[in-house]
C-alpha cells in the first residue's frame, strides 16, 4: 500500500499483488486428494493428444492426412524412456508460456469467450501436472501447425521451475512428451501396464494408439471384435470388457443425443447392494467405473458400456457433476432399458422369462413403478403360497374363478395360518419378502374384478371351526383360566379346531393391538420421563386392540390340559403356551415375558424331576 500526501490530505494508493503457487503443494493434492491414483497420467496424457488433433482439424480442415498417437518404450542409461506423442497442433513459445507454465489455464479454452469447445475432452488445465505423479520432470516437445519450421522444448520440474530452449526438428507437426520414472514408479514404464492403461482409458478412441520397441509396432486400440453379425460383435466386446458371459444386451440411445452405448444382461443372480463396474466414457475417453450417479437404482443386474458428450466431468475427471443435464440423462437411460423390456414382453421374447427368473428382484422393483412393465412382467414372477410355488400367471387364472387372494405382510405370520388355509382351500400368498405386497394389489391392473385382500384376524377366526366338546365343562374351565391369566397380556383366549393337529396354539392380534405391544415393549426400555408419554400413546390404542390366542381342541396337549385339575401346573403351561405362540409368530417379547417364561420352564423341569 503506497501512502502519500495531496493538499494536507493522507492518500493512500492500492497495489495489486499476485496469488503464488506451490507446485509441490499442488502435485500433492493431486496425488492424494483430486486423483484417485498415478494411473490418471495416462489418461490426462491421451486427453490433450486427442483434443490437439481436434484442434489441428479446426484450425487447418482441408489437411485430410491420418492422425496418430504412438507411445515409444526405450531404454537409456539402464532406465526405461516413455515418449508420448501425438500427431496434433502443437504449440507455439508464446502458446508454451500460456498454457504450459500457467496453472489452471487450458488450451481448450475459447480465449475471447472463455468456453471449452465441444470437440474437446479436457478442460481445466492442470492434467499435464498428473505427469509428476511417475514422474520427476516432464520434457514437451512441439512444433505447431502456425510455425511448422520450429521445433522448441519445454522442460518442467516440480519445484515450478521451467526451461525454454530449440531443439531439433520434429518429423512433423505435434507433441511429445518424454518422461523418466520417479523412485517407486517404474512400474508404469513396461509395456505390459501402458497397454492395460491405454486399453483401460482409451479403448474406443478413434485415433489409432500404438505401442512401439525397437522394430515392433502394436496397435493397442484395434477396431471392436468382428462377428458376423452386429450381435455377436457387440456381445464379443461385453465379454471382452467385463470378463464374463451375458444374457444379451439392450441398445442405449439418447433421444436428445446425450449419450449412447448397450448395457449388458447379467446372466447371474446379483444382489441390489453389490457394486459393478461400468465402462462410463466421455468423448470416448474413460470416466468412471461407477455407475451409481448415472443409473437408474434398480438397474444393478446390468453392466453398461456407454459414451456421452453432453454431461459435465468433476475437476477429477472421474465422476459427473449432479445437474439438470445429469437428471435428464438418468431418466433417458431408464426408459431406454423399459422400453426395450416392454418389447420383449410384446413379442413375447424368451429372453424375458430368463431375466425375470434370474433378476427377480430387479424386475419387481421395475414393475412396481411402471404399469406397462408390470402387465407384461407380473405373469411370470413366482409367489410362495400355502399349495406351493404359483406363477403370476396362475394367480391370475385363480382370482378369474372368482376365489379371493389373501396375502400376510410378514413372514412369520404367513408360516402361522399357511398349514390352516391350505386345510380350508384359501390361497393364501405370503407377502413377507421386498415387493411382494405391492404386487399383488396392482393385480387389478391386468384384472379389474379381482379381489386381493390381507388376511385380518377377522378372516383367520371365520377360518376356524367351532368344537363340540364332549366334556364342556372342562373346556369351558380351561379357557376361563386362560382368559385370568391372559388378561395381564391383554389378550383373550378362544377354543377352537384348526389343522394342523400338532400346532396346540395360534396367537393372532390386530393392527392396533400389535402397536400397543410395541408401545409396551418401549415402556420397558426408556426413563420415567418418556414413560409417561408413551404410557398416553398406549391408552388411545387399548380399546381397539385385539389379540387372541386360540386353543386348538383337537391338539392332544389342550385335550390333556382340559384334565389338569392341578391349577398351578394349569397357569405354568398356559404361560409357557402364550409366550410360545408369541415366538412362533415372531412378535417382539417384552421383559417380562421373558421372565415369565425362564421361570416357568425351570418350575416344569423342578416337577419332572421330582416325579
């Protein structure tokens, strides 16, 4: 700040300083934070080579002659040499001090408007420092298309020092860039990982990219597998990319142009959890592996290979920016992978059977949104019912006849009444796992006049008959007793028969009821405080709350029960019986229940003993 004195008044002048840059500070982040591993030198390496033949073509579009870019594995003293060259624009001096020795800055940049032009594929200005990442100094070298009679080297070092000098004449107009490998990075320097990572990053590259040693000259980006037929050709590239075998593949077209590609069919059961790796490139260069921000969620029993142009790289490269653009493609790639389903449902394909059977899950999770998908899916899904395995299909055949279907939200409930709805001709579904419930009720979708209904307690007591004891007083003894001791459960006790004969008890409870022993077991567990205001909460639901336990008449246990006329050995099993169904339906035990059971099991094994 300059200070000065004008007419007995203090001025004082700014001055403007400049930012300073740690290049070591820089590659640092690079290397730990911005990029995921030295791989990326490769990839930041084929991304200015292609966008200078990009811009070698817009500047000079009447030059037809063929582009390419060659990577030269040599040895000098001892140590290996990569030169990494292309067949683009080069640079001039003054073009070297603007974009090589100026972080941030990019060629690819418009210089009046500041844009990044469409053709090119990189865009912040800080992917050659990548090359410090195997490298302790990076060596360019150029001639540009406006001054092919000059040939000059750029030679940078990681401390931010750079050299300018002439150097003799390329063979023609481009780039090279010689490095050496720093300590711990000759790995990068064999021919062996320059064709994985070339193969890895730039394998749909239209440039041709060779690998030359001495004579030998390889084309490590060929054109893609050559079957006879389109299929077979796009197949051979799945299997090649992905390492493993597919069910077939569906074609993936942006309407809007934003992108293209096939995503391959899984032709193996997967998790919806498990992570796969895509093939993601833009502009024909790699991105991502990962396909979590571009696929839709249930889209996890396919493996994508897909170019875009149109969609926006983090400063990373490695993933998208989450945008409007982004939004769009997303959806775009859903309704290219239903669309494709519900063609083969319309032709009936044999291919949909085979993707229903072995993505199930993937498939229902489609078909509980889409209503065209769920018609053309629903028929071949399988259920597990209480008279077995039931297709879609025979579901449906069964509700025309005009028989309900029931269905229990939980599996533990279905494994209750499956025996007693099998014995009473009711087709009963158990809707217990993902999806399940929520395609049965979309039923009516394909069937206006099915009825497809959750099995209430109302429904299971209908299901069961009335006894006729022939000693009704016992009977009648007993279920008073049962009644005493389950009123502290709030449940009452019913007599009923019921197949199958060996199940003695059947614990059934209402929505509300159910709630209230949630609310219970809550109570057990917290302070005095909330106490108190779940204690308020249980008292809205005790009127409505039902739950029944129903002694099965003809189970040899309650018969024998029904002439115990000692009544504390009476209450010990009744207790033992109540908890036991508790179990079997899966319920959730409160503390006390849990007591009442230890206790009473000790009480029963003391008596066995002592008899």
């Amino acid at each position: 700040m300059l200070i000065t004195e004008k007419g007995g008044r203090i001025e004082m002048e700014q001055e403007a300083f400049h930012f300073q840059v740690n290049l070591g500070g820089m590659i640092d982040i690079l290397s730990n934070h911005l990029y995921s591993s030295p791989d990326v030198f490769m990839r930041e390496l084929l991304q200015n080579a292609v966008d200078a033949i990009a811009a070698k073509r817009l500047k000079q579009p009447e030059d037809r002659s063929a582009n390419e870019i060659t990577l030269t594995l040599s040895e000098e003293n001892g140590e290996p040499l990569l030169c990494f060259a292309d067949t683009g624009t080069g640079l001039t001096e003054a073009e070297i001090h603007r974009f090589l020795a100026v972080i941030g800055q990019s060629s690819k940049h418009d210089l009046t408007s500041g844009k990044v032009q469409e053709d090119y594929i990189g865009r912040f200005g800080i992917g050659l420092l990548s090359c410090f990442l195997v490298s302790d100094e990076i060596c360019v070298q150029t001639c540009s298309v406006q001054s092919p009679e000059i040939s000059l080297e750029w030679r940078g070092k990681p401390d931010g020092t750079y050299t300018i000098t002439p150097c003799a004449k390329l063979p023609r107009t481009g780039t090279q860039i010689i490095l050496r490998p720093k300590e711990g990075a000759a790995e990068y320097f064999t021919p062996e990982r320059l064709t994985e990572l070339v193969q890895y990053y730039g394998l749909p590259l239209p440039e041709p990219i060779y690998l030359v040693q001495g004579e030998q000259r390889t084309h490590l980006n060929p054109p893609f597998p050559a079957g006879e037929t389109q299929y077979e050709q796009v197949m051979e590239l799945g299997e090649t990319l992905f390492q493993t075998g597919f069910l077939g593949y569906i074609p993936l077209n942006s309407p809007s142009g934003l992108f293209s590609g096939v995503a391959y069919i899984m032709s193996s059961e997967t998790a919806p959890t498990a992570k796969h790796t895509h093939r993601i490139y833009l502009k024909n260069m790699l991105l991502t592996e990962d396909g979590t921000r571009l696929l839709p969620k249930w889209a996890f029993f396919l493996r994508c290979f897909i170019n875009t142009n149109g969609l926006q790289p983090t400063a990373s490269r490695e993933d998208f920016y989450e945008n409007e653009i982004l939004m769009q493609a997303r959806e775009e790639l859903s309704d290219c992978i239903t669309e494709y389903l519900r063609q083969l449902a319309a032709k009936q394909d044999p291919l949909l059977q085979r993707i229903v059977r072995i993505h199930r899950l993937a498939v229902q999770s489609v078909a509980i949104e889409d209503d065209s998908l769920y018609r053309a899916f629903f028929p071949y899904l399988t259920f597990e019912t209480a008279f077995g395995t039931m297709t879609g299909s025979t579901l449906l055949q069964a509700g025309q006849s005009g028989q309900p279907i029931y269905y229990t939200e939980y599996i533990d409930e279905y494994r209750q009444v499956a025996a007693i709805s099998q014995a009473r001709n009711v087709l009963l579904v158990n809707a217990g796992y993902t999806y399940v419930g929520q395609l049965l009720r979309r039923m009516e979708l394909i069937q206006p006049t099915i009825k497809v209904l959750q099995m209430k307690t109302e429904r299971i007591d209908a299901m069961l008959e009335n006894p006729e004891p022939k000693d009704p007083a016992s009977a009648l003894r007993l279920l008073a007793e049962c009644n005493e001791l389950l009123s502290g459960y709030d449940c009452t006790a019913a007599m009923k028969r019921f197949a199958p004969e060996d199940l003695p008890v059947l614990y059934t409870v209402n929505e509300e009821a159910l709630l209230l022993r949630d609310i219970r077991h809550s109570m057990e567990q917290t302070t005095d405080l909330f106490r108190g205001m779940l204690d308020a909460f249980a008292s809205e639901y005790h009127e409505e709350a039902a739950a029944k336990l129903y002694l099965n008449y003809d189970n040899p246990l309650i018969q024998r029960l029904m002439q115990v006329t000692d009544e504390e050995k009476l209450r010990c099993c009744i207790d033992i019986l109540y908890i036991q169904a508790l179990l079997t339906g899966g319920y959730p035990m409160r503390n006390n229940e849990m007591q009442i059971l230890n206790h009473e099991l000790l009480r029963l094994v003391n008596w066995s003993l002592d008899d």
